[in-house]
C-alpha cells in the first residue's frame, strides 16, 4: 500500500495541476458567450449616453459655447472604446464561424479565454465611462470671437479707403499718437474701413487685443462698457458706473499693446468715466474714434483726424458695377448707367443702393430712377429712403440750433454743384430775422460762418475752391430739399430749372420760402399770392424775362427779396413790400429807384452792379439800414463815374449803418464844410458812429489832411482809395489804403488827418503813390504800423524807408514793394540803436524796381532781422553792388528766389531777366 501510496501521489498532484486550468478554460467557454452579450449591451447603453451627451454638446456649441474640456476627452475615450470593442466583437464572430467550419467544431479553449477576459476587462471600461458621463454641464462661455474673424463682405480698397487706411496705419504706428479720428459723411463708409483697419491689426499681431464697439448718437454708459468688457471676455457685474469703469481699466491694463475703436461717435466722451486708460496711464492703448464731424475729433483731443473722402469717378463706376451686375456695359444701358453713378456722387452708400434696386431692371426703370434722382424725388428708388434718406437726415437731426438747420436747409435752394456764397447765406438769414439776439451785423456774420465751419466739419457741406463759399454733394442736397419741402420748414425749390410755366401749388399758405435761382422761367404771372412768404429768392442767369409790374403785390409778408441777375427794370408793385429786411438786385436798371425810399423796414439793401441815373434821395428815409452796397456798374449816358453823385444830408439820415459799399461808384465828396454843397460831404460819413466797414473812392487828396470830429473810431474794415485816378484793384478781404498824391509838388501839409491816423493804426495793406514831399514812412504816423502787412510805395520822394528804431513798428510786415523812386539810397538805415532780432520775422518777400540811387538795402542792420525771406527782386538798381554780407548768406535758413535785370555791368547771360534759385551756402552774392 505504501508503495501504491507512493506511486499515485505525484500521478495525484500532477492531476490537481493540470485539472485546474482546464477547469478555468473550460468555465471561459461556458462564460465567455455570456460575458460578450454583457459587453455589447454595456457599449449599446454608452453609445446611448454618448448620444445624448452630444446632442446637448450640439446645441451648446449652436449657442456660440465652448465645449468643457473633460466633456470633449469623455468624447474621445468613448470613441476609442466603441472601435476597440467593435474590433472584439468582430474576432468573436470571425471565432464562431471557425469554430462551426471544421470538422470537430470545437473551439480553441485558449482564443476563447483570452477573448472572455477581454470582454470582462472593456466591460469594465465601458461601465467607467458610463458612470462618468453624467456631466451636469457640458459647456461654459468661451472667450469672444477675435475682430479678425467678422465679417466685412468683399472688401475692396479704393483709392479714397486706401489712403484713409495708410493714415489710419500711420497714425497707429506713431508713439506719439494715443487718439485717432477718422471723420466722414453719414454712408461713406467709415465703420467698413474701420473693421477692415482692425483685422489687419490683428492678422499682423500689431495688437494683442483689438476691440470695436458702436456708440451710436444715443449715448448709453452701461451698455458702451458691457460690449468693450465682453469682447476682453470680462463679466461686469456691479451697477456702479464707476466701480465698472475701474475693473474695466484694471483688464484693459493687463494687455501690453490693444486697440480700441468706437464706432458712430456724436459727441465727447470721457474715457476715463468709461474704464479706458490711455497716453500715460496706459501707453500700448490706442483709441481710435469714427464720426461723422471733425469737431468731435476736435472734441476728443485726436492727435490725428483723418477724412475719409467720397470715390473718384473710376472707383465710384467699379462699385456700382458691381451691385448692379455686368449689364451696365451693355449698349442699351452703359450712357444711362453712367449718369445714374454720377448722380450718387462717389457716395459708397447711393451706389451700393442704387446698385440693388436697379440690378436687372428694364432700360425704361433705369431712365425713370435718373430722373427721380435729377429730382430729388428719391423716395421712387427702392431703398433710397430707408438707407440713404434717413442715414444723412440723422446728421439733420442732430444739428442742434434753429439758426443751423435753416442754414443748412438755405444751402438747398442753390443749383446742384453750385458755389454758395456765404455772404448771400448771411443776408438770407438776417433778413428772415435770426439771431435777433446779436446786436451788431458782424457779429451775426461771424455766427453764420461759424455755424458753417460746423456743417463743413459735420460734412454736410463741402469746401469750394473760392474763398467765401461752400458747396453741398448732390445726395446731401436731395435730402436738404426733402426735409426743406415739408410743412415744418416751408421750402419750395426749383433752382436750375428750365421752367415754360411759373410753378403752381394746391396750398400757396404753406409755401414760405421760394427758389427760383438759375431757373429760366418763360413766363412769369401778373401777381403771385403767397400771403405766408417770407423769402422769394429769384437769381437768374442769362435768360432774363422782365417782371410783371403788379407781381409783388400779394407778398406782403415778405421779408427776403433775391433779384440778382434781373437787368429789368423794377416793378413798381415792390413798394408794396413793407415787411422787407433784404433786397438784393444785382444787374438790375433802376430808373425808378425813389420807390425804394417806401420799404422802410429794409435793413440790408444791395443794387451791386445795377445802374442808377440819379441817386435816389428817398433812401434817407431808410432809417433802419444796415448795409448799403452801391458798388454799381456806369450807366451807358455817363462817361465815368463822377456824373454821378450822392446828395448832401442823405448818409448822415441813416444813423444805423454799419457796412457801406460804394467802391468806385462815387468819387466826388465835399472835403470842406460848406455851408451849400452840391453833393455829399466825407463828414457825413465819418458822423456815422455805428460804421464798421466802408469801401469808398475818394478824388480829392486833400481829404486825406482834414480832420474830422467823428474819425471813424469803429471802422474796422475797410478799403479806402484816396486817388484822381481809379485803379483796378486785387480782390482782398485785408485793410487797405491807397494814397495817391497826384499833384504832389511838394507842398503838401505835414500833418495827416484825424481819421486817416486812426485808419493807419489798422492798416494791413499801405500804398502810397506819387507823393514827392514824403521822405520816409516815419513822418508818415510817427506811431507805427503794427497790423501792416504790406507796403507799397511808387515813385515818391524818399531816400529812405525808416530807421532801425521805427522796425519795431512793423513787426507784422511780411512784404514791402518800392518801384520808381528816383531818391531812394537805402532801404533800412542803422541809427546805432540795438535791434531786437524778432522785429522783422514775419518779412519774407522783397522788391526794388526802378531805383537809380539805391547803393544798400540793410545798412548796419544785424542779418538776424531778415532771416525768414523767402523772395528778393532786385531790377534797374544800378548802383546796389553788394546784396548780402557772407554772414548773412550763412544765417539765411531757405533756398529763395532770386530775380535781378537790366544791371548795366551785369552778366545778362546770368541774370538778364531770369528767375534764378540760388543756392545759400554760397559765402556771397555780388551783382555788378
């Protein structure tokens, strides 16, 4: 037994080892089917899960949120899983079908262990992320979308944009600069650029945080902080305004370099108030600004303003061409095309509109829109109204006084692409009766000016190539007529018109302002009955159809009358009138001009250019007269304008005159007080104490020594000619007065008169003429010419112009003339006395003709004094050797022009009267 014993124990033990994993195999294959159905439904139930954790993902992302991390690598496990576990469950199937083809169909007991352990370990994954899949929420708020990733359209840059953005740049690479504005009018296309300008910035990583954000008219300082806070990805909790402007400056402060645009501003906003650092509190912040005024830019301290013009004509067609598609080239439509483009005036806005609502119409609706257009009837147009109507009437709105938007409106009354006078706005709106509150007519002048340098800057008027006038863009002008026609303002205007009949109107209450101006009107009616008009404004052209003598009859409220242009004579019906402030008639033929005598109640009266046969005594009676302008043409019965003479004690009767225009007109004025005069006495004119402009002729030289008890104190601007001769003048807005001394033999007193002293003191521009008996500009007013900008003497007695003391009395002086004065030696002469070198700054232009005895210009002068000429003529100065000293030569700062001729020892091949540039680091200048 023992040795059986012996014997089966190791058979025994074998047997326990070798049974164990069979057993364990063998529970594989019983399990293993079991095991495989788990794992399939645990990764159905996942798949489940996934699936609707997705579609909550789905709909988060829908709503502009960004993923949770943990959610998006969940995702991804369960991806991975769903494959590994399909690849199992596709080898238990490949398994199965083995196992059924061989012959035995029994399966490899080790493929289905390892394959039951497989399905036990990816079972207990799937239930891991079963259990991990109960998020309770998928998603948060990302941060903002970054400004490159908007969307501006197709942006294409045009000549005008593409300057406007190379400034914009500029201005944002210069340290210097912190506040940039960018100004334009409504619809040109500032915002567009603007966004264009910032995902440049940021594609070029100029900025590490670019902002844009739109403040519009309506101010609201919540709402301006909340979208600057949001696009940073920063949440502004606290209602107080100034605790948010704080977190808001402390975010702003964490980026080294962001730009910030505000986008529609209206007026001045202090950024401080709103949380945004700049210049020392954060210099990598940079602001810039868009509007529609250049005040604002003003207003917002901008460092750099920058407009944003319309389109040229070429840019102007490519954007309308391409709303309006390629048919505009063709045959039938390429000329009306054409002009409707131009009717939009380079405006981005009228051509993407008018693009739109043209695209694919019939010839016949592109000819129809034209003439809408030409007509300022632009609610015809499809969108024109809603888009381009209401854009610029917002800039309407928000011009702030009466006074302003009647100026504007007034500037609609002129043809397209005129040139407006400012001055004849002026008389338009005093005449009506605004700023009553003003006292004199300079200071109203000033207020229409200054609100037209506000409509400029607002850009809804343009600058003109003519000093003096404006011009308003032809869209601009189609919205003025709009809002001038209706009932609140009264307008009816048909400028520029060609007109066989007088314009009629259902309600002729309603109508209280009436342009005719450049219209050619055939016929005019027997009597117009407008009882509301206040303004009738009739400038023609050369098409000239005399007026009815009964046509003003039933104006009685009239207060403006506009006649320029009309040669006709006037009908007598207009001394029914009483009511008028201003008439203007300009061209006209006044052979019944006492009637004017009846208009009582005129202040501004202006007969420029018209002929008069007899002045009119009756204008004495026009007491509340405030401007005179009598500048008129010579009748074709009068040889020159001496036959025609103003009649004593009439210009002293109109006590309230302030401006007073007779130019040439009347030359012959009593000097004398004469107990009988035929005519006028200067006298009369100097009584007047509210006198502050004058332009007058005056023959008689003498006048120029007498005194006088009023000598015009309150004259301010002036051109007076004191001459036998009359002389076509420049036109110039400076002070001026020319003294021509004719007859002079020298004899004259050596005393000038009250009122030519008082007028020397305001003198900017002096020319003195044909006057032997002056030596020097010293005996002339020993106290100086302080506002002289210009001086010219010809042919009189002087050997010289001043000393170096009397300099100090020409500090303003910037040119001085001398021409034929056959005793003139030197120009300036030292006295020995010391010269301040800022006396002659403003000298920049010299000229000597004709002087024969000039041997020296700056005789002991120091160099210092001259130093910003810029233009030196020297011609028939035969005895002036020498022009410049070496030191002088070398403090000289500019290259100037040099014109010298007819030297008689002079190198005529090198300086006969030529133009020369010379070049001042030569040591010196010879001419001999």
């Amino acid at each position: 037994m023992e040795i059986l014993g012996i014997l089966l124990t190791p058979v025994v033990e074998i047997s326990k080892c070798l049974l164990v994993p069979i057993r364990q195999q063998i529970g594989c294959c019983f399990h293993y089917h079991k095991n495989v159905r788990g794992l399939r439904a645990e990764m159905v139930e996942l798949v489940r899960i996934r699936g609707a954790i997705r579609n909550r993902a789905d709909e988060a992302r829908r709503k502009g949120e960004t993923i949770d991390f943990t959610v998006e690598e969940w995702f991804k496990k369960v991806d991975e899983i769903e494959s590994d576990v399909k690849k199992k469950l596709d080898d238990h199937v490949e398994d199965d079908k083995r196992i059924c083809s061989s012959s035995g169909c029994f399966p490899d007991l080790g493929s289905r262990c390892r394959l039951n352990e497989e399905a036990i370990e990816k079972m207990a994954v799937v239930r891991e992320l079963q259990k991990h899949g109960t998020f309770s929420s998928v998603s948060h708020l990302g941060p903002p979308p970054s400004i490159d990733q908007t969307l501006t359209g197709c942006f294409e840059p045009f000549e005008s944009t593409k300057s406007a953005m190379a400034q914009v740049m500029a201005a944002l690479d210069n340290n210097e600069v912190d506040i940039i504005g960018v100004f334009g009018i409504g619809g040109i296309g500032k915002t567009t650029l603007m966004m264009e300008v910032a995902k440049q910035a940021k594609r070029e990583q100029i900025f590490d945080e670019v902002v844009m954000t739109t403040v519009s008219h309506n101010l609201h300082m919540e709402k301006l902080q909340t979208e600057i806070a949001e696009q940073l990805g920063l949440k502004l909790d606290e209602t107080s305004l100034f605790v948010r402007a704080l977190r808001l400056a402390t975010r702003l402060k964490l980026e080294k370099k962001v730009l910030i645009i505000l986008d529609d501003v209206w007026e001045r906003i202090e950024l401080v108030q709103v949380g945004i650092p700049h210049g020392a509190e954060h210099c990598g912040c940079k602001i810039v600004v868009t509007t529609r005024s250049e005040d604002v830019c003003n207003e917002m301290d901008c460092k750099s303003s920058i407009n944003v013009k319309v389109l040229n004509a070429d840019d102007s067609w490519k954007l309308f061409k391409r709303f309006a598609g390629n048919i505009v080239d063709s045959p039938t439509l390429h000329t009306v095309a054409k002009k409707v483009a131009q009717e939009a005036g380079g405006l981005p806005i009228v051509l993407v509109t008018l693009g739109r609502a043209l695209r694919n119409k019939e010839p016949l609706r592109w000819s129809e829109a034209l003439k809408a257009l030409r007509t300022s009837k632009h609610e015809e147009i499809k969108g024109m109204n809603e888009k381009v109507f209401s854009c610029i009437k917002l800039s309407f709105d928000y011009i702030q006084s009466e006074e302003a938007k009647f100026c504007f409106l007034y500037c609609s009354v002129f043809p397209e692409d005129y040139d407006i006078s400012a001055e004849n706005l002026v008389m338009y709106l005093v005449g009506e009766g605004f700023f009553a509150n003003l006292e004199t007519l300079d200071e109203r002048r000033n207020r229409v000016h200054a609100i037209i340098d506000s409509l400029k800057a607002s850009c809804l008027l343009l600058c003109s190539e003519i000093e003096g006038y404006v011009k308003m863009h032809d869209v601009v002008r189609d919205v003025a007529i709009a809002i001038a026609s209706s009932d609140s303002y009264g307008f009816m205007i048909k400028a520029g018109l060609e007109l066989r009949y007088f314009p009629q109107v259902e309600n002729s209450k309603s109508v209280r302002r009436f342009s005719l101006i450049k219209s050619k009107v055939y016929k005019y009616p027997d009597r117009m009955e407008f009882p509301e008009l206040r303004a009738l404004l009739m400038q023609c052209g050369q098409f000239v159809v005399n007026i009815p003598n009964d046509f003003f009859t039933g104006l009685k409220a009239l207060k403006v009358l506009d006649l320029k242009g009309h040669s006709g004579i006037l009908p007598t019906s207009i001394k029914c009138l009483t009511n008028l402030r201003t008439l203007c008639i300009h061209g006209g033929s006044l052979k019944q001009a006492s009637i004017l005598g009846e208009l009582a109640n005129l202040e501004i009266l202006s007969l420029k250019q018209s002929s008069l046969d007899v002045f009119p005594v009756e204008i004495r009676r026009l007491t509340n007269l405030r401007v005179l302008d009598l500048r008129l043409r010579r009748s074709h019965q009068y040889s020159s304008y001496d036959d025609v003479t103003v009649p004593p004690n009439v210009i002293s009767g109109l006590r309230k005159l302030e401006e007073m225009y007779l130019g040439k007109s009347f030359t012959r004025w009593e000097v004398e007080e004469l107990s009988r005069r035929s005519f006028a006495n200067l006298a009369e004119v100097a009584s007047l104490d509210h006198l502050t402009t004058l332009e007058i002729h005056i023959r008689d030289y003498n006048c120029f020594f007498v005194d006088f008890i009023s000598p015009l104190q309150n004259l301010m601007n002036f051109k007076i000619e004191v001459s036998a001769n009359t002389y076509d003048s420049e036109p110039s807005k400076a002070r001026r007065l020319v003294v021509d001394m004719r007859d002079d033999s020298g004899g004259l007193p050596k005393r000038i008169g009250s009122w030519a002293r008082v007028l020397l003191k305001r003198t900017e521009q002096l020319h003195l003429k044909n006057w032997k008996g002056l030596q020097n500009v010293e005996q002339l007013y020993e106290e100086g010419f302080n506002p002289l900008a210009w001086l010219h003497i010809f042919n009189c007695g002087i050997n010289i112009i001043c000393s170096s003391t009397f300099l100090r009395n020409f500090v303003c002086l910037e040119k001085l003339t001398i021409k034929s004065c056959s005793e003139c030696e030197v120009v300036f002469l030292s006295d020995n006395h010391n010269i301040e070198k800022s006396m002659l700054l403003c000298l920049t232009s010299v000229s000597f003709r004709d002087l024969p005895k000039l041997i020296s210009i700056w005789k002991g002068i120091d160099p210092y004094v001259f130093q910003n000429l810029e233009y030196i003529a020297v011609v028939k100065c035969p005895k002036l050797l020498k022009l410049f000293t070496p030191m002088y030569a070398k403090l000289l700062k500019r290259c100037f022009k040099l014109t010298s001729s007819s030297f008689p020892n002079s190198d005529n091949r090198a300086y006969g009267g030529r133009s020369l540039h010379v070049n001042m680091m030569a040591e010196t200048f010879f001419l001999y």
